[in-house]
C-alpha cells in the first residue's frame, strides 16, 4: 500500500473533541461529518484538505472518546493517511477498522515542513519526503492489520472472510 | 499473573498468557448507545450476518442525546428500538427505565469480576472497578464482536498505583484520580492497564472506586481495574447470578508500580484544556464560574449526590450561577428521592434532570456559551467539549462544584463541609 499527499501538520494531544466536537455525533453519512473534520482546530480544514493530505502530527493522536466518526470524519476530508509519534489506542484501532491507514514514527514531526511532499509505502516500511528529499524508515504495519488495511476496513475483510468460508 | 493477564488468558482458553502477546478473546458482554450504536448497526449490516452472535450478551442503553432533542436523534432511537426487537435484544434499556450507560451496566449486573466486556463508549474502563476486564472500542469493532463474539487484544502491560493512607473528606475518590493523571500525564498509561490497589482504594466505596477507573481512559489506560474484595463481591452478588472473581497471583507483575500518601491530599481540579492540567483546590480559589454541573458517568452517583446536598442543605446556589443535577441513573434518581436529597438540592436552587449525559459532551442540556466557565463533575475538558470553543471547564469532584455553585467561584469544599 503506498500513500502519497502533502503535509498538514497539527501538535501533541489532538483530542477526539478537536477532531469532531460532540454535536455531530447524530450524524453517521461520512459526507456530513467530512464537512466538520478537525472543526475544533482549524474549521478551514476541510478545505485545505480536498487535494488529499497525510497528517502529521505529535503525541497522542486521537486521544478522547471512542467515536469512530472522528477517523471517518477525516478520511472523507480525504486526510490519505496519518503520522504521529504516538496514537491514542482506541483512535488507532477505529482508523485501521475504517481502512484509514495510520503509522507511528516519533522522529518525523519536527523535520516535515507543512506542504511538503510525502510518499508513505506501508508495507516497506518507509516514508519519504520528496520536498525535502528525505526519508525515514518506519515499523512495518502488522500484517493481518495490513490486510484490513488492503480490503478497504474491518467491515470489507470480514465479508470477504464470510465468503470464503 | 496479574488480574488482567489472568482474565485474558481466561477469555481466550490460554493457561498463560503475557504482556504483548495478541490474543483473540471470547466476549462476555457488549454494550452499545445511541450515538455509537446506530453506526455500529450500520455496519453490522454491512457485514452480512443475519442474526448476533448472542441476544443476551448485548445490552443496548439510550443516554447520550435523551430524550431526543432534534428529529435526527429521535431517528438514532428508533434504530435503536428496531434493531433490539428484530434481534431479540432484551437488554434493551429505553429513556426512564435504565440512565447512563456506565452506571446502568454495573448496577443491572452485566459487570462481573473476571469476564471480558466491551463497550462502544471510551468509559467502559470504567467496570475494572469490579475486577472485570472493561474496554471501549469503536462502532465497526463492536459489529465485529456482534458477528463473531470475539476480539483480537493485545495484553497489556500493568501499571500498579498503590494509594497509602485515608482520604480526609470531602476530598474523595476524583481528587485522587485527578491528581493521579495530573502526575502521570494524559498518555501516561497509554497502551497499558492501570490497577488501583492500596488501603485507601480497599476503604473507598464502590461508588468511589467506579469514578476510579472511569478516568483511568483519560489518561490512556486501556482499562482501570481494581481487585475485587468482599466488598465487590456482596455488591455483585445483591444484582446477578453466580460468577467467579479472578485474583492476581502473588507474585504478579507489573510494568512499574506507582506509591501514593493520601492522607494530606486536598481537593484538585483539572484546569482547561487539559485533564492533566491538575491543581490543588487552593491555587485557583475565587474564579468566577457561571454553571456548575453534578453528573454523568464520572460522578452522577448516589455517594456524588449525598456530598452535594451536605454543602447545599443550609446554602442557596449563588445567583450568577446555574446548577444542573443529573442523577446517573433511575435507580439513583429513586434512591435520591427516597433519601431527601432531591429535594433539597431544589430547594437549594439546583435544575435537575433525569438520566443522561447531560452537559458533559456538549451535545445536549446546558451546553456552554463562548467566554462562559463551568466547574463539572464530568470527566473532560478539552476545548469545545461542553459547547463553545471559547468557554472553559474545570473538572472536580462533587463536593467542590457543590462549594463553589453556592460561592459563584471555585471554592475549597472544606469551608463548607458540615456535619
């Protein structure tokens, strides 16, 4: 799976709250709740996003409440894949189940400038950023959660697992 | 083994198991409501499988947006409705009948020591104060787990907090948490499980030791849990069937064991926008608040309601102030009427609802207005959680919202804790 998109970077503790405050959670259309990705910080996220991005961020990504619409909110903002130093453990696993890919590597925040070009090949383990021409080795993604990754989430890996049986 | 190594090797028919292994473990309860559980339908649908895996395993709670406040949430409600009926769902607990999820499931008896429950809200760590093995996950896991019965866990490892001492009140078990987070950080224990251990947790009541493990998720854990004592035991036994409580061997281990003197703890508060933005009482007296709010599933509990209405039975909410009262639960609600507590609360000027959320996650009732403060019993205060991006909220236990709805600033419950 190789990702590519530009920098958007954001800091350390990036709460679910942030990501989508508390009154859109009666919503569950990806669309809707697309409009209103990363509200709490920037409401022109969305729109800074379109072109597709990879999020880089610090510490504790997605930490907060365990809404699955905050990952959904942002991969339908077309948000291709997240970078963190670390993640929230109930965000990780949401974002994986969506099929929004999400990697830890704690040495890249601080070097990526906001635009820069990146390519991130999750199967090799690698993030590159062509901008800088730099890149930084990454631990490969665990394989069944690549899997899901590769089947689109956890809801396509399993009816592809049902049919199969 | 410790208590969690123990309850996942259990679950997942292992003898032994430790930190870092994955395990796939068999699930004993699940829970969903009705902002997560409408997604979690969704995508079960989508999954392709007809029936649940087990009707009886899964309890489904109205609490968050109740009763509905717009036509959209008053449809998540009738997903809910419907999806319990056309499974055959009859843990199905609708507005009036149970209250907050967290409060409902423990005091229904769904929480049993040694078994493994998932629940599609973060603060289901919050049934580790029974010795259960409690976790949130997200909506598209939970249609996972309705379809297989199972989920894939890594073993965490354990951070043990070893509390020494006796809380003096009205300081209690939110000070202690408070100040466990505000010195761990709020990714302190992520990944890892956070055992409260210690005699001031074996002298806490279960109330206190359910508003313990509640915010242990606030700062990362994957879970709280507490070894469950003859205390656990008579609490569990008054609400359900038969069950066996697992131990933590002797020689159990732990990542890195954490010791505590609580005897001169004072009151704390989490200042915005962070929960581990925590100060003693004293450093932020004589701030000016103007809502205060007693609930949600951190401490809507009879206990939270009893301190409250010591400070205001001879005492009037502050007139620049609101107070909203949120019982957790129906049962609360019931036993609140029953001890006089409601009423004097209202006379005492508080608004009191029914069961919900309430205030807490700024969907619904009492959300706050831009450059507003409120002081809350509730679990975060990050920024916008309550309503506006510009106001600000501070966490603290019940008796100091209690003090400082009277005073109109955050006050030292201490001045005002009568007998």
């Amino acid at each position: 799976m190789i990702i590519t998109g530009n920098a958007v970077k954001v800091g350390d503790h990036i709460n679910t709250d942030l990501i989508l405050p508390g009154k859109y959670l009666v919503f569950i259309e990806p669309e809707e709740l697309a409009k209103h990705a990363l509200e709490g910080l920037d409401p022109r996220f969305p729109e800074k996003a379109r072109g597709g991005v990879v999020l880089i961020a610090g510490k504790n990504f997605g930490c907060g409440s365990s809404r699955e619409q905050a990952p959904i909110a942002l991969k339908h903002a077309n948000v291709k894949c997240i970078v963190a130093d670390s993640f929230a453990r109930i965000f990780y696993r949401n974002a994986i189940n969506i099929g929004l890919p999400v990697v830890e590597c704690k040495e890249i925040a601080d070097k990526v400038n906001e635009g820069d070009q990146l390519v991130v090949d999750l199967a090799e383990g690698v993030i590159k950023d062509l901008t800088l021409n730099q890149s930084w080795q990454i631990k490969p993604v665990p394989k069944f959660l690549l899997e899901i990754l590769t089947a689109g989430g956890l809801v396509e890996y399993l009816k592809k697992r049902i049919k199969s049986k | 083994m410790n208590l969690v190594e123990k309850i996942l090797a259990k679950a997942s028919g292992k003898k032994e198991v430790a930190p870092g292994e994955i395990v796939d473990a068999n699930i004993d309860r699940a829970m969903i409501h009705d902002l997560t559980g409408p997604l979690t339908i969704e995508m079960f649908k989508k999954i392709g499988v007809e029936r649940v895996w087990d009707p009886e395993k899964i309890v489904m709670i109205l609490d968050h947006q109740v009763p509905a406040d717009t036509v959209k949430s008053a449809e998540l409600h009738v997903t809910m409705r419907t999806f319990a009926r056309e499974q055959g769902i009859r843990n199905f607990y609708e507005i009036g009948k149970g209250g907050i999820c967290h409060q409902v499931m423990p005091e229904k008896g769904y929480v049993l020591p040694g078994e493994v429950i998932v629940g599609a809200d973060s603060h289901t760590c919050t049934y580790g104060a029974l010795g259960a093995f409690a976790t949130g996950i997200g909506s598209t896991e939970m249609a996972a787990v309705f379809a297989t019965g199972k989920l894939w866990f890594k073993v965490p490892q354990t951070l043990n907090f070893v509390a020494q001492g006796r809380l003096k009140q009205p300081t209690s078990a939110k000070d202690l948490i408070l100040h466990i987070i505000g010195q761990v950080g709020v990714d302190g224990a992520t990944y890892k499980a956070a055992k409260f251990s210690g005699p001031a947790i074996t002298r806490m009541s279960i109330d206190g030791r359910l508003t313990m493990c509640n915010m242990a998720v606030e700062m990362g854990a994957k879970t709280g849990i507490i070894e469950p004592d003859a205390q656990t035991i008579r609490y569990v036994s008054a609400r359900t069937k038969k069950f066996t409580p697992l131990k933590s061997d002797p020689d159990a281990e732990y990542e890195k064991t954490f010791e505590l003197d609580v005897n001169e703890l004072e009151p704390q508060v989490a200042c915005p926008p962070s929960v581990d933005n925590v100060k003693p009482v004293s450093e932020i007296e004589g701030l000016e608040i103007n809502q205060a709010f007693i609930g949600s599933c951190t401490n809507g509990r009879l206990e939270d309601l009893r301190a409250a209405s010591r400070i205001l039975k001879k005492n009037k909410v502050h007139p620049n102030v609101r107070l909203i009262v949120i019982p957790a639960s129906q049962e609360i609600y019931q036993a609140a009427l029953r001890e006089g507590i409601i009423e004097i609360l209202a006379k005492a000027g508080a608004y009191i609802s029914n069961a919900s959320c309430g205030p807490c996650l700024g969907g619904h009732l009492g959300v706050l207005a831009p450059f507003e403060t409120c002081i809350s019993t509730s679990n975060r205060n990050f920024i916008g959680r309550m309503g506006s991006p510009k106001a600000s909220v501070y966490l603290a236990s019940p008796a100091t919202v209690a003090a400082s709805a009277v005073a109109g600033k955050v006050t030292d419950p201490r001045t005002m804790w009568r007998s």
